[in-house]
C-alpha cells in the first residue's frame, strides 16, 4: 500500500494559507502520484515558492515528480 506524508512549513504565512496548500498538495498525490508509484512512501516537502503557485503549476510539479519515481522505479526492476 503506497503512503504519503506532507510537510508545509509556515515560511511566515497565515495558518489557512499553509492548510490551504497541504489540502492542494494532498489530493494532488492522492489522486495523481500514489496510483501511479506502486507500493511506496513518499514525504512531499513544500519549499517556500509554493504558497504563490497556481493549482495547475502545483499539479505539474508533482506529475514531475511522479515521472521521475516511475522512470527510477523501472530501471530498479
């Protein structure tokens, strides 16, 4: 079963600016990166630019990402 962890720091923003964002980033790996990653854990750490990214830059990001997990993945096998 594929877990994930995400980890927002403050970066001297407003509380329901960070819980705005690790609800984006939650159903962001939720509905795009853990069906694709097999039986994982990830820990997605936000860096500071990402309380001013768009929803769709957010989503690329993490397809990025999940890219580059799946393409490390298959060259394990």
């Amino acid at each position: 079963m594929a877990r994930a962890a995400v980890v927002v720091a403050l970066y001297g923003n407003s509380a329901v600016d960070r819980n705005t964002l690790k609800r984006r980033l939650r159903e962001l790996v939720r509905v795009r990166m853990l069906p694709r990653i097999g039986p994982k854990d990830v820990l997605v750490r936000a860096r500071r630019e990402t309380y001013t990214a768009t929803f769709e830059q957010l989503a690329a990001a993490v397809e990025a990402v999940t890219d580059r997990i799946s393409h490390a993945a298959s060259e394990n096998t």
